[in-house]
C-alpha cells in the first residue's frame, strides 16, 4: 500500500464550522482515513505540524500575531496550502471589526462594556496581540487554492480532496459553489 | 458666482432647465451648467431636476456621481484640477500642485475652510505638449512653472477675476510641427461639402427658388451619397479613434438602415492620455471636422449631428459654436444646405470627465444623458444606437479625413500609408523630446522616424497608442506603426534615458483603476487588484510569487473584461514585464512571498492600547 498523504489543519479566526462541515462527510470519513494521515489538527488535538506534510487546510482569516505564526508554521511545513471557507478567503465575519479602529473595539469590550467591572484593555504578554484589521490568508502568505462557501459543504470538502488526492485540479464544478 | 448656502431654485435653476427645454436627455448638460455656476450640485437642484424631468431621483444623483466634474460637495470658487499624466508628472507636476496647497494652505482633495478655493488631480486634459497643465474653473493652464504657481496662489488669494488673470496663463497652441497632405492647409470651407453634393449631378438654379421637397432633389442627395460612400471605400479609409473599422462598412449600414432619424456622433472624447490631436482640429480644423459629419450626413441620410467634447476642451466652446453659427449663415448647415434637398444640423454635448465615455456606447449613453457605462456589444450602435436609431459614430480626424477624400478623391488619399492602413495619420508627441507637438506622417511610420524629427532618440523607452496601447523599448523603435503592425491611437510619449518606466506604469495603473466605470468585476476589481500590485512592488514588497499572481490577473481581465477598458488595462504592465523585466527585479527584496503592508506595524496600535514592548508583542515581516 502506498504511503498515506499527511494532512493537517487548524482554525484561526474562524469559527470551527469549515472542520464541522468536514466531519460531516459522515461514513466517507473512514474511507478518507484509508488514504490520508492527519498530523496536526483539532481531529487530534495535535498543538504542532510534526514534520513536512503534504497538504494544509486552513479556515478562518488572520487577526492576531499568534494567527500569523501559525499561518507561518503552516505554510513552512505544507506543500500544498488551501484556505477553507469565507473567513480564510476574504477575512469573512470577523473582518466586520474592519470598519472600526481596534481602539473603538476594544473600549466597547473591555471598558464601556454592560457589566464590565475593573475596566482596562487585556495586556497579559500570554493574550496575543491582534492585528489593527482581520486580513485574509493570501495577505500573509501564498495560498496554492481557495475552497470557498461559509462553510464549504461536506460535498465541495470531499470532491476538493479526492480530485486533489488524484492528482488533478480540485477546481470545484459549478453545482458545489452555487449557494441560492 | 454664488457659493454653496444660497441657492435659490426658482431664480437659479429654473433658467438653466428652460433653455434645456427640460428636456430629460440633456440631463447631464443642465447638471454641467449647474456645476459651473455653483461648482458643486446643490441638494435642491438634485430633487428640482428630477421633478422637472420627470426622473427618479437616483437616475439624477446617479449621473451627478459618475462623472468627475459634477460634485455634491462645494469645491471652492476656484476649483483648480492639476492633469496627471505621466508627461505632467515628469514635468513635475506632484511638486507643484504640492507647493501651491502649501501657499494657499489647502490640503490636497479638499475645499479650504473658507470656500475660497480647492486643488485636485484629474486624468490627462489634452494639453501634454505644454504641460505641466492644470484647469481653473474648468479653463486650461498650461506651461506651468513654480513662478506662476506663485503668481496663481496670489491670485487667488487676492480673490482676481479669472477674467483679470495674465492670458499667457491660459495660452493654448497647436504646435503642429510637421503636416502631411491631409492637413497641410484647412480646406475652404464648403468645398468638400460641394463636392459631395455635386456627385449627385448639377445643384439647379431654380432649386434655389422653391426649397420644396421633390423627387429630383431626393434622387440628387441618393446619387450624390452612394458616389461619396464608393470614394470613402476607394480611400479605404479606416477610423482614426484606435479600433479602424472601415468607415465606408459603417457608413453603408447606416444607410441601408431600415429605420429613420439616423444620427452622425463625432467622438470628441479624447480622454486617451497623451493624445491631443482633437483638441488640435477642433481648434484650426474645426470646418472640416463639421463638414465631415456633414457629408456623413448626407451619405447616411440623417438630419442631425452631435459633437461630443470633453469638457477639458470648455474653452474652445465659444469657438465652435460660433463656426457653427458661421456655417448655418453660409448655407453649409441647416435646411436646404448649399440650396439642394440636404438638410442638417450639427449640436454640442459635453463630458464631464470620464474616459470611459470614450468608448462609443458609453458615449452614446452620456449624450442620452445617462451615467456613461458600455452597453453589450450588440446589436451594433450602426444598427441601435443613440436613441436606438441607427447611428454613426467616428472619431474627430475620421471626420476631418472624409471631407479631404470628399474634396480630393479616395484614390489620392489611398496613395499614402501601408497595405492595410491608407492615408496619413496624425501623432501627439509629448515626453521627453526636443519638439513636443502634432506631427503628421504617413501610416507606416517607424517610431525611430517620429523620435528623429522630434527630437528624442536617446529615449529609453516610448508608450505608443496611450496607456492602452503598446510600451516599446528601444529594440522595437524601428516597427512601423499602421493597422497591421502597432496599431495606434496617434500617441507617442517619450520617455527619457533618466526616467524611471516603473513610474509610468504606476501611473497608467492607477488611471485605469480611476476611470474603470464598475460595470463588470473583472475591469473593476481587476484594475485595483493591479495598482495595488503595483503599489506592492514601490514599496519592495514585491516576489516573483507577486508577478505570477499580475499575470493572472491580467489574463482574466484581458479575456473576461465587458470592455476595452478592462481587455487593456494590464497592458503596460505586461507589456513591461516582457520589455523592461528589470523594473521589477530590482525592486524585489525577497525571492518569497511577504505581506504588502508592513505587518509589525499592524501591531502597533495594540501595541500601545496596551503598553506591552515584549518580544511577543512584535512580528518580523520576513518568517525568522
């Protein structure tokens, strides 16, 4: 038997919704466990990509320092890096903050807030510093191909794999990115 | 001149709409005339000119915000637009429009508290043989220099009349430097136009008499039109605006036409940067520019002319209208012209500052007084066009040609050009060269030929055709420009041995995303896709992944682009990947991708939100 494709995948500003639509390829999960290895991902709860793999999947877009090292650590240790999903391609929901100074965010949170007691902005050096605006992945770093929809449906999520595990082109047909 | 608070409809508005005869169409002439009385459109006028017109109100603001020299803000008593074409901004036009903000204490873009003045940029205005130019109150200046910027920032703060001001200021001159046959001498006047009519058989002295329709007088127009059109085919003739499509095909559609009220456009647009050659034949060849539609007029069988003009060329409005007057007296337009059965008239519309309206459907629905955004190619304007009649539209020169092939016969204009490109073509040479101006040759010209006589063979570089055309270096200046070689607009500007083409293809980039009317997303989101491509690489951003990702943004608009705009926005900038690759490579900094802002400043405002310095707390803009 070949030697299985290495996966791995992580959510940054994102909501977990591009990974639940990936679960939700239902029984066709364990026929993609015959082909492919997952290396770090919220599958395994894996904190690092461990060596080289071949593919990268990556959902939500970049708001935070922290975002961008481990978009980072992605792209060195991917071959092939796909952003999954609305927020990865265009900064999606998150980038709405866009519109208003990180200054005008934060007071609203954390100072002006219902119901904040002991007003002051977070500056724990543990909390990752955020970005002034929430950028999509190809800001930051190349992306070889964009799987769109918010999130991508079980079905665009598994033609996507399986023509690229077949060495094609995973351009998606127009039937799975129609969305009325 | 009122500002901006006191406006009142009925006495203000109310005038303008009625020598419009409130006329829905002439929308956007009623809202240019608005524009210059208050230099801005008033709230009231927006909701009057839709009730008048009987429009929706979004069609009126929908128009006033598509052309940029119709605003809903005031823009000062003095609205002063700096030309920004690469032929300006080497002539440093950055640093003066910069020095006289600082002398009047305006920022750039913006009206000065006091309403007194503003200073903006604008695209080309035509006047790049005699740049550094500007417009004051829609009037040209040319040939500035820090003195009368000076003298300018003096004038205005002294609140001078544009009346009073010193009329050098204002001189335009047609610097043709080197004329051909076509335009050695304007032509009399009526000559051509005689010619044409003649065609049909004698002009009867007893027609004169009676100015009756009759069947005699239709059979001589009928004659007299089908003789014209076989030399206008004899000339080959082939329209001079860029595209040279046959004018005699065109012309032949119109007239075979089933439907009536046909119309002849003339396309004075000219917003192509570096091009200035209308400007030039409307000023010295205005006659046989009018006798061109005219002649059109007969062969197509259409009563009714429309000159289109930018309104850069405001200035030349009394002078036109008045050749026009002149022409009606001297029996050229009219009724009964030249006393035969042709009847005709000829009318001016204006732009308002967009190149897109350059483009004849735009141009058709900016005279419709519409926002001027390209229709779908068909059915061709030949067939549907202004006001869904069949409509002939050509260029200035186009015209201009046709009363000369009228005049002297298509096989003596078919003598000079190429193969596939007869006649003579006129060139607007601006840049770096010794003799900037209008320089007329034969198509078949070679670039090294024109930079010869005009003085700029050390140029490193030359963009032919304006930024929609072709950037040549100097291992192609010997390609002859005609139809089946490098095609042309009539442009060439000359960049010198010290310039940087970087710059100018930052430009072009940067008008391309300007004047992209946001029809179709490939144009619109393309052309900004590439500036800020551009604007990536000036900041040494840029990687070989960057141009990769250029080319295939150039190829999607090239190929899925609604119009020319889009099919040729990307041009200089693959055109200068291919001549001038050095342009690019040696502003890389890095082989791999890196972010196009600087991404540790990205932090900072969190940076100081919170106080912290912490080595976490920062990014390196290259991965460690």
């Amino acid at each position: 038997m070949a030697e299985k494709l290495k996966v791995a995948t992580c959510s940054l500003a994102g909501c977990f919704g591009c990974h639940m639509s990936l679960l939700d390829i239902d029984e066709r999960l364990l026929e993609l466990l015959e082909v492919v290895q997952f290396d770090r991902s919220p599958i395994n709860d894996l904190k690092h990509i461990s060596q080289p793999v071949d593919l990268g999947l990556i959902e939500g877009g970049v708001c935070n320092a922290e975002n961008v090292h481990t978009l980072r650590e992605f792209r060195s240790m991917c071959k092939i890096l796909v952003a999954v999903g609305e927020c990865g391609i265009t900064g999606g929901i998150p980038s709405m903050r866009n519109s208003f100074t990180l200054k005008e965010c934060l007071d609203e949170s954390y100072i002006r807030g219902m119901g904040v007691e002991f007003a002051h902005i977070p500056d724990d050096p543990e909390i990752p510093l955020l970005l002034n605006r929430v950028r999509p992945l190809h800001h930051i770093v190349k992306i070889d191909h964009f799987l769109p929809g918010c999130p991508p449906s079980a079905d665009a999520i598994w033609y996507f794999l399986t023509e690229l595990l077949a060495g094609r082109d995973p351009s998606l047909p127009r039937e799975l990115i129609r969305y009325d | 001149m009122q500002s901006a608070s006191v406006v009142h409809p009925e006495e203000h508005l109310l005038p303008i709409l009625q020598r419009h005869g409130s006329d829905p169409g002439k929308l956007l002439q009623i809202l240019i005339e608005i524009q210059h009385a208050f230099h801005c459109i008033p709230p009231e006028a927006e909701g009057l000119l839709a009730e008048k017109l009987r429009l929706p109100l979004v069609r009126v603001r929908g128009v006033v915000e598509f052309y940029s020299f119709l605003s809903r803000s005031f823009q000062g008593e003095v609205v002063i637009h700096f030309s920004d074409n690469i032929t300006d901004q080497m002539a440093g036009n950055r640093q003066l429009a910069e020095a006289l903000c600082a002398k009047l204490g305006v920022k750039l873009g913006e009206t000065r508290t006091d309403g007194r003045v503003s200073v903006r940029f604008t695209s080309c205005t035509g006047m790049c043989d005699q740049g550094p130019a500007a417009l004051v109150n829609y009037l040209p200046l040319t040939r500035l220099t820090p003195d009368r910027i000076d003298a300018i920032a003096a004038l205005v703060e002294g609140k001078v009349p544009l009346e009073a001001w010193p009329r050098a200021f204002f001189q335009v001159d047609s610097q043709i430097r080197r004329s051909d046959v076509v335009f050695r001498n304007p032509l009399e006047p009526g000559v051509a136009l005689r010619a044409s009519l003649e065609r049909g058989g004698e002009i009867l002295e007893e027609w004169a008499e009676d100015m009756a329709p009759s069947d005699a007088r239709r059979h001589h127009l009928e004659r007299g039109g089908a003789e014209t059109l076989k030399e206008i085919y004899a000339a080959e003739l082939r329209g001079r605006g860029g595209a040279g499509f046959k004018t005699g095909i065109k012309w032949e559609s119109v007239r075979h036409a089933k439907m009536g009220n046909r119309y002849v456009l003339c396309n004075a647009d000219e917003g192509e940067p570096g091009t200035f050659k209308d400007r030039v034949l409307l000023t010295d060849y205005a006659d046989m520019v009018f006798e061109g539609m005219t002649i059109c007029g007969h062969v197509v069988g259409s009563k009714k002319g429309i000159l289109y003009v930018r309104q850069e060329y405001w200035y030349l409005r009394d002078h036109l209208e008045g050749v026009l007057r002149w022409r009606r007296e001297a029996g050229l337009l009219g009724e009964g012209i030249l006393k035969t059965g042709l009847d005709f008239d000829i009318e001016i519309h204006w732009g308002a500052g967009a190149y897109i309206c350059g483009m004849e459907s735009a141009m058709i629905k900016s005279i419709e007084g519409r926002r001027g955004i390209p229709r779908r190619r068909w059915p061709l304007p030949v067939h549907q066009g202004y006001l869904k009649r069949p409509t002939v539209v050509n260029n200035v020169e186009t015209f201009a040609a046709a009363a000369v092939i009228s005049a002297r016969g298509g096989a003596w204009f078919a003598f000079n050009g190429t193969q596939q490109s007869s006649g003579t073509k006129l060139f607007c040479v601006s840049g770096d060269c010794e003799r900037p101006g209008l320089y007329e040759y034969p198509w078949g010209v070679t670039i090294r030929e024109m930079l010869r006589d005009a003085g700029g063979l050390d140029a490193k570089g030359a963009q032919v055709g304006g930024p929609s055309g072709t950037l040549v270096g100097p291992e192609e200046f010997d390609r002859r420009v005609c139809f089946e070689e490098l095609s042309s607009t009539g442009t060439l500007m000359v960049f010198g041995p010290h310039q940087d083409i970087f710059e100018a293809v930052k430009n072009f980039s940067a008008f391309f995303q300007h004047e992209s009317c946001g029809l179709c997303t490939p144009c619109r989101v393309g052309t900004t896709l590439l500036a800020n491509y551009v604007k990536k690489f000036e900041k040494g951003y840029g990687s070989p992944v960057d141009l990769e990702e250029v080319q295939l943004v150039a190829k999607v608009m090239k190929t899925m682009s609604h119009c020319g705009l889009g099919q040729t926005a990307s041009l200089p900038i693959t055109d200068s990947v291919r001549k001038f690759p050095d342009i690019w490579t040696e502003r890389m900094q890095t082989m791999e991708f890196v972010p196009a802002f600087d991404l540790d400043g990205a932090l900072e405002e969190a940076r100081s939100l919170t106080g912290r310095t912490d080595a976490a707390a920062h990014l390196t803009h290259l991965e460690a």
